[in-house]
C-alpha cells in the first residue's frame, strides 16, 4: 500500500481539491483509493448529524471511494483547539490505528492535513509530529499568490528540519492572465529550492475538476 500526505503553506490554498484530484486520478486507474482526514474541523449539521465537510466535498465527485476521519470537530480552528473548546480528549494512537486499519485494504491512501506543518493537530503535537507518527511523505500544495514564495520556502525547510520527506510540491491556481509576480514565481522556486514540481493546477471557475483531470493523472502517475 503507497500513501502520501497532503499538506500546505497555509489554510484555503487548496489541499481539499489537491486531495480529492489525486483520489479520483488513483480510482480512475483501477487503484483500490481511499480518503483519510485525521482531523476535521468545521463540521456542520445536517438533520441532526454531523457532517464533514471534505469527506462531503470528496463525495460530490464521486460515492465510490471511501473516506476515513479519525476526530470530527464543529469549531473552524486547529484541531487542537477545537478538541479543547468541545472537551474531546484526543489519542494519537487511535488516529495512527485508524489509518492503519483503513489502508489495510486500499492500493492508495491520500491524508490530508489542516493548515500548515505547524499547525496545532493535539496537545503538545503538531501536524509536522503527526506525519512522523504516522510516517509519511508529503506534498505541499502552494498557490502563485504574493507573498507565497517566503510561505513555501519556509514550509520546505521547516519540513527538512523535522526530516519529513518532500515528495513534491503542487502549485494550484495558476491563473491563465497572470501578473509578472506569478510569471516568475516557478522560476524563483526553482532558483532557491531543489523541491521537484509535481504539477501546476489552472485557476478555473470554481475549480471544475474535469478541467485539470490530466494535470493529477500526470502528478499521480509521478509519485507512483
């Protein structure tokens, strides 16, 4: 079984879509895929249950790949947080047995993260110490915006201090009109980091995942 988990220079840049796009290019090749979250926050309610957000996002794309959270939190915060504000006692052992459990099975599992690497996940752990206990490569995802080259960069040295291997980096939201800023920002990646580009995702309407399905075929069938 291969895994890879996702992660970001920052919140809203786009690891959901990342995740789910290398899922739905893992179940179009015939790979036996699963979604795992080991934290989710923002949890919102539907006829008095509890729904996730992302897993709800994976599914409507596609019902048939299954989908996998270890802890399920109403705040929009760390997850750290959001365990202290609803008083849930978090394990780090049950989210490591979790995702042993659910790849038993599976050819491909994609984790996905919240934040950053040093985004609080449980007390006194960090997200950059769950992809170690969980013993992990990553992708960072990162978008071409201003002020994204000092983000990325200190995600792939932050990421080598804590020895966690770099599969790659995707860059998401390239958009077609771009400023000299977002001309040169691959250029300036390349220039300081020796981080290989796995991808690079066009900004489109709404992020249409059948407009960049070949960008993640590509990408998947890189890291394979």
């Amino acid at each position: 079984m291969k895994s890879i988990f996702i992660t970001g220079v920052d919140t809203d840049i786009g690891k959901t879509f990342v995740s789910i796009g290398l899922c739905l290019a893992a179940y179009n090749s015939g790979l036996k895929v699963g979604y795992f979250k080991p934290f989710q926050s923002g949890a919102y309610e539907i006829d008095a249950k509890l729904i996730a957000p992302d897993v709800d996002e994976l599914k409507k794309y596609s019902n048939e790949i299954p989908a996998c959270y270890s802890y399920l939190f109403k705040g929009e915060v760390s997850p750290h947080l959001a365990s202290i504000i609803e008083n849930v006692n978090v394990d780090i052992n049950k989210v490591k047995n979790d995702f042993i459990n659910f790849s038993k099975d599976k050819d491909f599992v994609v984790i996905e993260g919240a934040g950053g690497l040093y985004c609080p996940a449980v007390k006194n752990k960090l997200f950059s110490d769950v992809i170690k206990e969980l013993n992990q490569e990553i992708i960072i995802v990162t978008t071409p915006s201003l002020g994204r080259i000092n983000h990325t960069l200190m995600t792939i040295e932050c990421a080598k201090l804590n020895n966690i291997k770099i599969k790659g980096l995707i860059i998401n939201k390239m958009p077609k009109k771009m400023t000299l800023s977002e001309e040169n920002f691959i250029k300036e990646l390349n220039m300081y980091s020796d981080v290989k580009i796995l991808g690079v995702i066009p900004k489109v309407e709404n992020q249409f995942m059948q407009n960049v399905t070949k960008v993640f075929q590509n990408i998947l069938f890189d890291i394979q």
